[in-house]
C-alpha cells in the first residue's frame, strides 16, 4: 500500500487505517480510494477484526478528492473512470467503521466521513462541501448522506454556500458522535471501536443492515427487514451464548458464529 497504512490489531479486534497522503493533506486520488477500497474487503474477512478505525492525521482527515486528477476531465472520461464505483464497495463493508477525525475533512474527506457508521472529531475538526466554490457538485454521497444527517435546510446551506462547520457545530447537528481535545479523537475512538468488538459480530452486522435500512424504506418495510434480522440472530451461537451468560450472570464470550 502505497497512500495508505494498515494495522490489523491496532487494538484488540479493532484495525487501523490511516490515510497516508500528508503533503496533499490525503487528498482522495484514485489509488487510495482504491487500496482503502480492497483494505476493508479484506478486513471483513478477517475473523480477527471486530470494527475498524480510519484516520488521517491531525492535520486532515482528508481534504477532499484530488482536484488534479479531475480539472481536464471531460464526462465521458469520468464515466469511464467510474471512481464512484469504489465508494460503492466501501459502503458496503459490513463491520462497524469508525471515523477519527481531526483538521479537515473537506467534500470527499466529509464523504468518506460520513460513508462510515459513526464519527470522532477533534476539536480542530472541520466539516463541509466545498465543491460549489471549484464549479461543481459533491458527487460520492454528499448531497444525500449530509441532508439525512443534518436535514434539509443546513444540508442546502453547506452545499450552496461551500461553508465550513466544526466539529461541535457537527456534533450539534448530529453528524458526529463526539468531539473531544486532539490529543484523545483516537484513543475515543479507539475506546469506542473496543466498546463494540466486544459485542457479538454477528449481532453486530445484523444490526448495523437494519440501521442502515432504514434510511433506504418506508416504515413498515423497515420494520419487516429488522424483524427478519432480529429472527436471524437467533440462527447463531452468538445468541445462545449472550443469553446464557445473561442468565448466569457472567460476561459473553463471543466467537462470531
């Protein structure tokens, strides 16, 4: 891997990916995205890894795309490039991913943010989609995933205008679960990502469907999808050693299966 860097049991069962373009603050080219891409199709076959961490450095969770890569391309080269096809992959993944963010996370960088389950942010966080201010539009999520996240009106705001919000402007709108000192965004997240290995990981990607679900359906088929997972769980060692040891009044020892 060249623009990323991956450790497997950065903790235990939890992987680290750190997005390694310092110098262009990791803008997302086309080779990251893809190594970051075939990265987390192997982590979720990796029996050892329960959650995954990415990052970037304290100065950039990522600054957005790499503007070089795109500013002579015409539509159908884009088409033919077809970048879009692996965040589609990535979105995908089937562990819990855990965003750590500190400085910027800019048009792709918000993207890939909020592509995972849930987001870390330093005080030094800075969130937006910036994309109108360069004659176009964000294009890997952004226009969709921001307005569930933060509603119509702020999501149309930031979309038109290019603005900025920090991290506890973010963590007021919902987009981010916690903001905290730079020093501690990793180590939170890394507490968080802890917190959830030691869950059930079959429990674990049942749930994280349904959530997902239901940004996707109506009500009812949502409900209809969740139940059928909740009926699924029960197909797996994982319940039947989480509702002995509830019963014995001990702590669960989860083997994912």
């Amino acid at each position: 891997m060249e623009y990323i860097i991956v450790t497997p049991e950065y903790a235990p069962r939890v992987a680290l990916i750190q997005l390694n373009r310092p110098k262009e603050l990791n803008a997302l080219n086309l080779q990251l995205m893809m190594e970051l891409r075939d990265t987390l199709i192997d982590l979720d076959r990796n029996d050892n890894v329960r959650a995954i961490i990415i990052t970037g450095n304290e100065q950039a969770f990522a600054a957005g795309a790499d503007i070089k890569q795109m500013a002579d391309k015409s539509a159908i080269d884009m088409l033919k490039v077809d970048q879009f096809s692996t965040w589609d992959q990535i979105r995908k993944t089937k562990k819990p991913l855990i965003a750590a963010v500190s400085g910027f996370a800019l048009g792709g960088g918000c993207e890939l943010a909020m592509t995972c389950d849930m987001i870390i942010a330093s005080e030094t966080a800075k969130f937006g989609q910036p994309e109108i201010k360069i004659g176009v539009m964000p294009g890997a999520g952004g226009t969709q995933r921001l307005t569930r996240a933060i509603g119509k009106a702020k999501a149309m705001e930031l979309v038109l205008t290019g603005r900025f919000i920090s991290g506890e402007e973010a963590m007021h709108y919902g987009l981010v679960n916690k903001v905290v000192p730079v020093e501690m965004y990793l180590h939170e997240a890394v507490q968080l990502a802890k917190e959830i290995s030691e869950m059930s990981p079959v429990a674990a990607q049942l749930a994280k469907e349904a959530v997902n679900r239901s940004f996707e359906t109506h009500l009812d088929e949502g409900l209809h999808f969740e139940r059928k997972n909740f009926y699924l769980a029960f197909a797996s060692d994982d319940q039947k050693e989480g509702m002995k040891a509830f019963v014995e009044k001990r702590k669960p020892e989860y083997k994912g299966k």
